[in-house]
C-alpha cells in the first residue's frame, strides 16, 4: 500500500513539473517581445558579438608589428587535441647570445575545440580570441593559420 501511494505521489509531482515547465514555455510563445534570438544572416550588417565571445584563436601585435608570444611551447603542449603547433629557431641577439625565437606560431582552426586553454595557460598573454566566427570554406587547408605576422618580432621587455 505504501509502494503505491509514494508511486501515485511522484507520478502527480513529475505531471505538476511537466505543467510548471510548459506554462514557461507558452509564456514565451505568447509574448514575441520576448525572442531574444538574432536573425543571422539578415542582421549580418548591424550584429554585435559579445566581447567574450570565442570565435577564433589570435596573436594580437602592435603597430611595430610586434607580439608577445616567447616561443616557450606551452599553449602547445595544453591544446587537447594539437591544433597549436608551434616552430622555433635560434636567433642571436644584439648582445652575441643565442635564444629562442618563434620561426611560425601554426594554428589549425579546424580541428580546435575552442577549450581556451592555449589562452589561458599562457605566461606572457600572447593569445587571444577574436569574436571572427564565420569560417566555412570549400578547401580545409584555409583553416590552418599562421599567427605571426611575416616579419614580426618580440617585443622589447617580453622575455
């Protein structure tokens, strides 16, 4: 008897939450007002994205064509999946000494999870997400990206 009456108990409360939810639902089918989804592709012009929005994975340089990344390899070893890989080599510096230089900065946007944690784990912030998000091409190698710019060079004080 007690068997029966608890699975009568839940068998009302699982209705009264189905009804709860789709009072919520017609509310908004009611009230146009409402719908706060955008009309991409119409709204193409006037959309705003969101400055947290993840659309791709950049290096963001200066007007002296400058970055900030050291070449230190660790947004390649976090990536989860290798679509960061990173070529060096060894420039000598003003002062005679030998160090590591980013030769290319490789980034493979089609196979990117968009985790963050190439962004995240950098020590000197050299990566960043643009809010770029339209990215369908017929030839996948257009998504594999240098992210140098050609002729860039670390900024002065970035070590």
């Amino acid at each position: 008897m007690r068997n029966i009456i608890n699975y009568l108990k839940d068998i009302v409360l699982g209705v009264w939450s189905l009804l709860k939810g789709m009072k919520v639902t017609a509310s908004y089918f009611f009230r146009p007002s409402a719908i706060v989804t955008d009309k991409y592709p119409e709204n193409r012009k006037t959309l705003v994205i969101t400055e947290r929005a993840k659309g791709e994975v950049i290096m963001p340089h200066n007007e002296k064509n400058e970055h900030k990344c050291t070449g230190c390899g660790i947004c390649q070893l976090n990536c989860p999946n290798s679509s960061i890989e990173i070529i060096t080599k060894i420039v000598e510096t003003e002062d005679g000494k030998k160090r590591k230089a980013i030769d290319r900065h490789v980034y493979r946007l089609g196979q990117c999870t968009f985790c963050a944690l190439c962004v995240k784990t950098c020590p000197s912030q050299a990566l960043a997400f643009s809010t770029k998000f339209e990215h369908a091409v017929f030839n996948k190698a257009l998504l594999t990206k240098v992210l140098n710019q050609p002729g860039s060079q670390l900024m002065k004080g970035v070590e």
